[in-house]
C-alpha cells in the first residue's frame, strides 16, 4: 500500500488516540483502531511478525523485513502510541482521581457510539452470532465488576502482565488498563511510566510482545473464518464495558497503596447525583467524535 507522509502523520494521531484511550481504566485503544478503520490491517501486520520474517532480519536482509511487516504502518502507529503513553498518563490519571465525572462521560458516549457501529458491521445475524454477542456482554460485564487481587511485583509476573493486558488491549471494548487494575497493577505501572523505571517497563513490553504476536494470530483467523461470530462477540465486549465507564460511583470498600494512599477498590454504580448536564454534554461530544471519524472513514474507503 503506497502512502504519503500525510497518510503515516494520520496514523499516529490514530496511535496517539490509541494510546490515551489505553491509559484509561474501562476503555480499549481496540475500539479506537476500531473506529478509525485500521484493525484488521494492525492484526495482519502483527500477525506477520514470526519465523519467516525474523529470518529475513537475522540474514540482514532489513528492507525485506520491513516490507513483510508493514512496518512504516506499525512504527508510525506505535510512535503514537509511545507520544500518548510519556505524555498522557501523568495528565489522565490526574484527571481520574481528580475530575472523574467530568472524564468517564466521555468515554461512556465513545464507547456506545463505537458499540453501534461495531454491530452494523455483522452482515448476517443468527443464533450463533446473537449467542456470540450475550456472551461477549456477559464477560466484559463480568471481568468490570470482578474485584482487583494481590498479585506479585517480581519481573517474571510483571512479563505475564503485559502479555495478559496487551491481549485485552487489542480486543474492542476490553481495557487493558483495566486488566491491569485487576492485577492490582495499574497504578505501579503508570509510576513506572512516569518515574522511567527501565527494567519494569522493558519487561513489561517484552511480554506485551509476546502476548500481542500470539493473540494476534488467533484474533485474525477468528476474523477470517467466523466473521459475523467475532464481530458480534467483540461488540458485545464493548456493551458489556460500559458498566465500567458509568460516571457517578459509590465507593464499597477501599485499599492503601504502597505509598500510604487510600484509593477505591470496590465500587458501585449510583443514580446521577452531580454534574449531570457536563456529563451528557461530554458523552454526546464523545458519540459525535465516533460518528464523525466513521463517516471520514466511509468516505476515504470509497
């Protein structure tokens, strides 16, 4: 696919909004590339990361490595992924513990927009592919109401993390991030990003590696073969996540963090009690956002 430098510039504002939206607890960068158009070609170009291409790059053969990887596609797209991750966490996690009911709003209209638009791309439903997305609701809204554990810090673990949350990332409508506030690991990693420890980030994105080339494989098999099933359960997911991005929550229990801070480890879902007309606003800003970026995308498709 020949692009131009306009073409690589839009896919890593696609990376940057990936990014963010990763940073987010209860929001997936999937349903991002999603949206823009781009993640069944991000699957593919994962997908051909294996044997046969590392070959070409221990036979020093670098330009026909690159070609078989797409990966002007894939640098451009995780250079705004990595812009996203060094600029944002600190600003979004701000604005977590700080603003939420003016942040989950947001998401919430994206998320529903992106929902919609992920149905409609189910060409023929049946009973397998109505079962397909129950089930897909079903789980997401599962794992958001699943309490966070005690897991271990060594690096082994911190390895299994991102090959466990990167898996998550690339589904539509499950947050990686939020995989990782299950593993109780959320916050330790955005310290991590912001503090630059090395080791735990290396490792980190060493099993990020491993996981997304393995899932990858089977996500675009499952794509290729069972169609309308995968779409179906995918937009299920991003129903069912929508528990988790609901703004106004009431704190059941909490924990203390290794630094002494007392944050939510349980919460429940409440009527609005504040904020309520800055919160549809945001939400119709993020539903208008999705719907624009699905009519440019129509376009630039035809």
């Amino acid at each position: 696919m020949n692009r131009t430098i306009k073409d690589y510039g839009i896919i890593t504002l696609k990376g940057i909004a990936m990014g963010a939206a990763d940073v987010v607890p209860g929001v997936s960068g999937g349903t991002i590339a999603f949206i823009s158009g781009i993640y069944e070609e991000l699957l593919n170009s994962i997908k051909s990361i294996g044997p046969k291409t590392f070959k070409l790059l221990f036979t020093l053969k670098i330009a026909s490595f690159w070609k078989a990887i797409n990966g002007n596609f894939l640098f451009a797209l995780i250079f705004g992924i990595g812009i996203s991750f060094l600029s944002l966490a600190r600003l979004i996690t701000y604005l977590l513990e700080n603003h939420p009911i003016l942040v989950w709003p947001f998401f919430f209209g994206l998320v529903l927009a992106s929902t919609w638009f992920v149905v409609k791309d189910v060409k023929k439903w049946n009973w397998k592919s109505i079962a397909g997305f129950i089930a897909g609701a079903a789980v997401a809204y599962y794992i958001t109401v699943a309490v966070p554990m005690n897991t271990p810090e060594a690096l082994p673990f911190i390895f299994m993390y991102g090959a466990i949350a990167i898996c998550a990332m690339i589904l539509p409508g499950i947050s990686g991030s939020f995989v990782l506030v299950l593993l109780d690991k959320y916050f330790y990693m955005m310290e991590a990003v912001k503090e630059l420890k090395i080791s735990i980030l290396i490792t980190f994105m060493c099993g990020a590696a491993v996981g997304i080339v393995s899932f990858s494989r089977i996500l675009s098999f499952l794509l290729r073969r069972y169609h309308d099933v995968t779409i179906a359960v995918l937009s299920g997911f991003m129903l069912g996540s929508l528990n988790k991005v609901w703004p106004w929550k009431e704190t059941v229990s909490t924990f203390t963090d290794r630094h002494g801070v007392v944050k939510p480890l349980v919460e429940n879902n409440i009527w609005p009690d504040q904020l309520l007309w800055e919160a549809i606003a945001l939400a119709v800003i993020g539903f208008m956002l999705v719907y624009v970026l699905e009519i440019i995308s129509r376009k630039i498709t035809k």
